[in-house]
C-alpha cells in the first residue's frame, strides 16, 4: 500500500489571519482627520471665548495677558447679576415641577396596559424630536390668546413643559425595570399601594431621579430659544440678557459669563452621571439613557 501524501491548507490560513487582523486594526486616516475637523470647528470657537474671558484689556481680537478684570465686572453689574438670580430661581422650579410630574408619569405609563397608554407614551416623544423654535412660538401664543402677561411664571410653566418628556423618559425604563412583586410583597405585609411606592418604588429611582433632576437644571438655565419667546421685560433670564447685551456689541464680560455657564453646565452634567455611582448603581451614559 502506497502512502500518498496531501499537501497542509492549515499554513496559508494561519498566515493570512495576522494580515486580515491587521488590516482590520488599520484606522482610516480620513476619518480621523474628519472627526478631528468636527471637534476643531465645534470647540475652538469656545476656546477662544474662554481665553479672552481672562484677557487683561478690553480688545476681543488681541490678548495681552491674563487677569480677572472682566470676572469682577461681572460680579459687580447688577443688571447680570439680577439676571443670573432669575436663571437660578427659574431652574430650581422648572427642576422640581418636572420631575415631580415626570416621575408620576413615568410611572402611569408603565403600569398601564391600555392601548391609551402606549399612545400616551408616543405622545411623550413629539416635545424631544419638535424643534424648540416650534415650541417657543407656541408657548407665546397660547399665553397671548389666554391674555397671560408674559413673565418669569410664564418661563417657568413653559419649561416645566418641555422639560417633563426628558424626566419621562429618562425613568419610564427604569421602572420597567423594577421587579414588582417587590411592591406585592410589601402590600401583602400591610403597607397601601401609596406606602408601597412611596417606600419601595421611589427609593429604588431615586439615583435616577436625582440624574435627571441635575440635568434637566443643567438644560433649564442655558436655555435660550423658549426664554427668549416667553419671558416679559424685566427680569430677564441669564441668557436673554447676554443676547440683548451682545446686540449692541460683545463686551469682554460676556466671554466671562460665558465661561462661567459652561463652567457649571459641565459640571452639572459631570455630577449627573457621577450621582449612579453613589448608590452603588451603573453610572455614566447609562442611568440617562434609560439602559
């Protein structure tokens, strides 16, 4: 009997997986050049505002050394500073409006099964895709057709409004994610449904609520567009007053306040996806996303 011997198909395959591995590793230099264009245009010019809020003269083109001259114009004009409390006040309760009603009515749209409530979840998503321009526009309207003054209330309402589809969604899967024989369990033990949710259920989002508490404040004092279409004469939110201001000119002071605002917006937001983590949950995009 005579041994014929097959050549191996083993060694080509074997050498030519580091090759594909590889080119697979390999990362398209265009793109990369693409994203860094991107983040350039997007970041730069907010750069720039951020340098020349420390510029020791009034030039907006030329910096010649740093200082705080324009930080403590800030802290000296009563006008911004008016605004800013107004901000501030506006913030707080359009945060505590939504996420009371947010959190109530994430929690009636997951327990109901009814086809109204699937459509009534629907519903909470047109504010999130409608762009605010829309919005604003409306706000104005349906306050100049009730014969409503507008008003710092009437800023507070409106956001309050648009900010309750962002506290929904941020918690509606978060409560399809609780167990709820949880609940069941503390009834059968004596509690109401109303103890139930108020010592089971809202302990169990509060990391959650406390996110989107902090974000929805973050979201709240930078808004601009529904500000601007519902707020009266005086006193005007942060960012009304900066673009009123900046109608007759940009003044250093602005690039202060400016950098101040992103400042504490990065901040808010940094702490929103850090809150997770204090009670020992997933933190980061996680506990916004809904995930």
């Amino acid at each position: 009997m005579t041994l014929v011997s097959t050549p191996s198909t083993t060694a080509p395959a074997a050498t030519s997986a580091p090759v594909r591995k590889r080119r697979r590793s390999r990362r398209p230099r265009v793109l990369i050049a693409v994203t860094g264009l991107f983040f350039a245009l997007l970041y730069l010019p907010i750069a720039v505002v951020a340098l020349f809020s420390f510029n020791s003269q009034k030039s907006l083109t030329v910096f010649d050394g740093f200082s705080l001259r324009w930080y403590r114009a800030f802290v000296h004009d009563d006008v911004l500073i008016a605004s800013l409390g107004t901000s501030l006040r506006i913030s707080l309760l359009a945060m505590a409006g939504s996420v009371l009603l947010g959190v109530a009515l994430a929690v009636g749209l997951v327990r109901c099964r009814t086809r109204l409530g699937s459509l009534a979840g629907l519903v909470m998503l047109v504010p999130l895709i409608t762009p605010e321009i829309v919005t604003g526009v409306a706000s104005m309207l349906l306050f100049k057709g009730l014969g409503v003054p507008l008003s710092t209330g009437t800023v507070m309402l409106a956001e309050i409004t648009f900010s309750i589809s962002y506290v929904t969604v941020i918690l509606r899967s978060r409560v399809a994610a609780l167990n709820p024989e949880v609940e069941e369990a503390a009834m059968d033990l004596g509690a109401t449904r109303w103890q139930a949710v108020r010592l089971v259920t809202l302990p169990a989002l509060l990391p959650a609520v406390l996110a989107s508490a902090v974000l929805i404040f973050a979201l709240v004092f930078d808004d601009f567009v529904l500000a601007y279409f519902t707020t009266g004469v005086d006193p005007q939110p942060l960012s009304v007053r900066i673009y009123s201001a900046i109608r007759f000119g940009v003044q250093p002071t602005i690039n202060a306040v400016g950098t101040l605002m992103l400042a504490g917006s990065i901040a808010l937001i940094a702490l929103a996806l850090f809150i997770p983590r204090l009670f020992g949950r997933r933190g980061g995009l996680d506990i916004l996303s809904g995930e």
